[in-house]
C-alpha cells in the first residue's frame, strides 16, 4: 500500500470501527495497482453522510446530495462518499439525485470502467468484482457490465473511456468500441462545460495523441450538442485516416491532402513536449490551421475563461505574424552567417509589443517543441536546425528588449503632459506608443533623458 493510502488508513478503521464498511475505492486503487503517483484518495463508506459527520471532528459538507462529505486529517483532504446507485437516469445524464444503498458491490457496479470499479480494503485486500486488474493486465478498458447501458446512463463515459485508454495507454475493448460508436449521438445531451474539462484532461494528459486519434477514429468531435468548428471536425476526421486520404479527387490533390496529414498528424504526437495544457492547445490549434478568432470560438465553446482565450489568441497571433517569416528565413538566412536582417528585427519587436511578451515567450517555446508548426520539412532531416537558429535569435532579440510595455518606460504620461503643457487625450497613447516602440526597437535608450527629447521631437512634427 503507497504512503498516500497509509495516511488515510486511520479514517478506514475509524468508521469501521464505528460499525460500517468503509474502503478506498476508484482512481487511487487502480493507480496503487499501476504503481503510479496518486492524486487524490477517495473513500467509500456504509456511513451516511451525517454519519461522516458525526465521526470527524474536522469535515466539509461538499457535495452532500451526493453523498459526499470531504474530511480533513493531517493537513489533507479526503473525499468519503456514501455507497449509493444512480438507478434513474435522465436524458443520458448522470442524475441530481442519488440513492444511498449499504452494498458495496453495487456501490461498484454504478461505476464507469473496470479498471474504475475496484476498492481496496484497510488489510490491502482488493475488492474486485468486475475484473478490473485483470484488464489493466491485459491493457484492456472496458465498461463494467454491459457497454450499451453504461453509456446509455451518461454519454459523459465515451469520453472518459478515450481519456483514459489514451493517459493509460489501454485499449479500448472491442464491445466497449462498438456501444461507443452506437452511442456517440448521445454526447449531443451533455453540456459543453463538462466536455470541455474532459476534453481538457485529454490535451493535458499524456500521450494526448493517442486521444486525438480515437476521438477521430470515433466521429466523436461531429457529435458535441454545439458543433465545435469545422476545420476542426474536417481535419479531426482525416486525421490518420487514409481511407479518406486515398479518395481525394485527383493525383495532387490526394499527395497535398497526405502532406498536410502527416504534418498535422506529426505535430499533435509532439504535443506532449508541452508541459503546459494551454500551450498544447495553441500547438494543437496552430496545426490545425485555426485563425486566432477560431481558436477563441473554440475556446468559447468549450466554456473555457476568457483569460486563457485572450492567452491562446496572442500566441496565435504571434503565429501568424511569424510563420510565414519563417519560409524566408530559411531560403534567405539559415545556411549562411549573415545577419540578422533589420526589417525581419523590427518586424519581430512589432510582433511583442503587438500581442505581448508573454505570448512571444510562450510561442517560441512551443516552436522548439512542435518545430512543424512552422515547416513541413522540420521532421525532415533536411535542415534540422533551421528552426532552433531562428528561435534563437527571436529569443535573444526578444530578451534584450529594453521595455516591453508602457509601463517598463522610464518616463511617466503625466511627466509628458507637463512637458507638453496638454490635457490628457488620446495623443498621450499614441506618443507613449510610439516610445516604446522606440525604445523596444534599440533606437534610444530607456531613459528619462533621451526619451523626453524623442517626446519634443515627435510632438514637434504633429505626428501624434
Ligand atoms: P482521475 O482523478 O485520475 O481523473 P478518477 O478515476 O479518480 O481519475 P474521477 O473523475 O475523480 O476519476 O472519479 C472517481 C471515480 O468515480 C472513478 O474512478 C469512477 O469509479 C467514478 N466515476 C467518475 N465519473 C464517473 C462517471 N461519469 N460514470 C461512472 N463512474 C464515474
Ligand atoms: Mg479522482
């Protein structure tokens, strides 16, 4: 039994003690059994909530209707939930209410997958009624019982059965395949929040490839109750697909199809170089050749905050502006020594200041880990290091930026009103623009002195 689950022991013996069966039960035990890090430690238990209640001196009435009450011991938390069946379900939804039953087994059976439906007593004794480690053996996912019903009760499920077949690397069974694509019409009834967060996990988990594939294997992405952008949908259902690839019309058009396939398939099996889900998600988009007004439709659609929006479209931005500098950096720069070219500088700095620093960073990692967003040759060997010589010296450029913002200028808007003896007015903006710009391009320095003068010589002119 790992640490994590020795931690918890004292609250299994403690409602046993108190006369009601109580194990760990779901992701923790079949995580214990892959000997992976757990996440969290869920518990089940005979009790009742308020039973719960009464047992802990220190407890959070989280989610009581379903049966759930979180205890807090030793500085951690534990989600202890009453064994309970969801018998009535509505609308291929999970249901409000819940009906608390003492059977551990059928606590089990209401569960999703196998490998899900596993509990593990205090004594470490596996409570195993559906062969769930049998078919982590075998790498196997498959729902517990019969497929068609379980996703019947919540279409939510397919969803999850790709998650996890991807994040464990099982395969899907073959009767659990099949009630998937009997069923997938279904997810048109599940909420878009929930299929975002799934949809989420997927990117961010590992080996989201493997989850792209079978969602496009599936015809999942077509399914949603809103429909999610069709170039999205198109390319999800090419996606590996030669069948498809092998129809397209004519010769050249079927090799240009096969092209951007590979690198589309190419740059979604890097994804995982990632750390960050986010930045997965504007590679993702980047390859699927969303605009950033797309890419935030899609965001929008998956309720996901308008600050992760607002972050996806910059980088986006950031794309547009440079991938197609990147052709003629490579024709022009890449194999000879000569410098860095004045216009492509200033159009790099423009780039920053355009959609900021942050997304600037952010992009030129997310280039170094998926090098085909930029260039279909970059999984060739051809020219392996174009794209690392053209990062580098983006970054370089980009750290040695003397101001980013307006607010990094070494002078103040109200400094320049004075000088100016103005009113504030949309001319302040625009001149302190204009410094940054300045400053941003190396043309004078970040300081009160110089920058004052560029102020005198620009208001002079009656450029702003
Ligand atoms: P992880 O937290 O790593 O994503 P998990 O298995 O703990 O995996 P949770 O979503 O936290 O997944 O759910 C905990 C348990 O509750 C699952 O193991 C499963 O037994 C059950 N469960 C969760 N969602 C569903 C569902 N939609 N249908 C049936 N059972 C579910
Ligand atoms: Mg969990």
């Amino acid at each position: 039994m790992s640490e994590a689950l020795t931690k918890a022991l004292p609250l299994l013996y403690k409602l046993e003690e108190l006369g009601y069966e109580t194990v760990f039960v779901g992701g923790c035990v079949r995580d214990t059994l892959l000997g992976k890090k757990l996440k969290d430690v869920d518990i089940a238990t005979a009790a009742t909530p308020e039973q719960v209640i009464a047992a802990f001196p220190h407890t959070v009435p989280t989610g009581l209707q379903h049966g759930t009450v979180t205890v807090v011991y030793e500085g951690e938390t534990y989600e202890v939930t009453t064994f309970r069946t969801e018998s009535e379900y509505e609308k291929f939804r999970r249901p409000s209410q819940v009906r608390f039953v003492t059977s551990l087994r059928e606590d089990l059976q209401r569960r999703d997958f196998t490998m899900n439906s596993m509990a593990m007593r205090a004594d470490g004794t596996l409570v195993d009624p559906f062969g769930g480690q049998d078919d982590l053996r075998r790498g196997l996912l498959r729902c517990v019982g019969e497929a068609d019903d379980r996703l019947r009760e919540d279409a939510l499920r397919i969803l999850r059965a790709v998650r996890f077949a991807a994040a464990y690397e099982l395969r899907i069974a073959p009767a659990t395949w099949r009630a998937i694509l009997r069923h997938r019409h279904q997810l048109a009834h599940i909420a878009m929040e929930r299929v975002g967060l799934e949809c989420d996990k997927m990117i961010g988990g590992n080996k989201p490839h493997h989850a792209a594939a079978l969602l496009a294997r599936g015809g999942l992405l077509s399914c949603t109750k809103d429909p999610l952008p069709a170039e999205l949908v198109e390319a999800a259902s090419l996606y590996g697909d030669s069948v498809r690839l092998a129809r397209a019309s004519d010769k050249q058009q079927q090799r240009q199809n096969q092209q951007q396939n590979q690198q589309l398939a190419y740059s979604i099996s890097q994804l995982h170089r990632l750390p960050d889900g986010d930045d997965r998600w504007a590679a993702a988009c980047g390859a699927l050749g969303l605009r950033a007004g797309q890419a935030v439709e899609l965001f929008g659609l998956l309720k996901y905050s308008t600050a992760r929006s607002e972050r996806l479209a910059a980088i986006l931005g950031v794309l547009e502006a440079m991938a197609p500098r990147f052709i003629y950096f490579r024709e022009k720069h890449a194999s000879s020594a000569q410098e860095w070219p004045a216009e492509e500088h200033r159009h790099w700095i423009l780039t920053i200041l355009r959609f900021g620093q942050p997304a600037a960073k952010s992009w030129c990692d997310i280039t170094i880990a998926v090098p085909s967003l930029l260039s279909v040759r970059a999984e060739a060997d051809e020219q392996p290091t174009a794209v690392d010589t053209y990062i580098d010296f983006l970054r370089s450029a980009l750290q040695s930026m003397a101001a980013g913002t307006i607010k990094d200028l070494a002078v103040k808007g109200k400094e320049l009103m004075k000088m100016a003896d103005l009113q504030p007015g949309p001319w302040l903006g625009r001149l302190l623009q204009r410094l940054l710009e300045t400053v941003a391009l190396g043309e004078i320095t970040n300081e009160k002195g110089p920058l004052m003068a560029k102020a005198a010589a620009i208001l002079e002119t009656n450029e702003v």
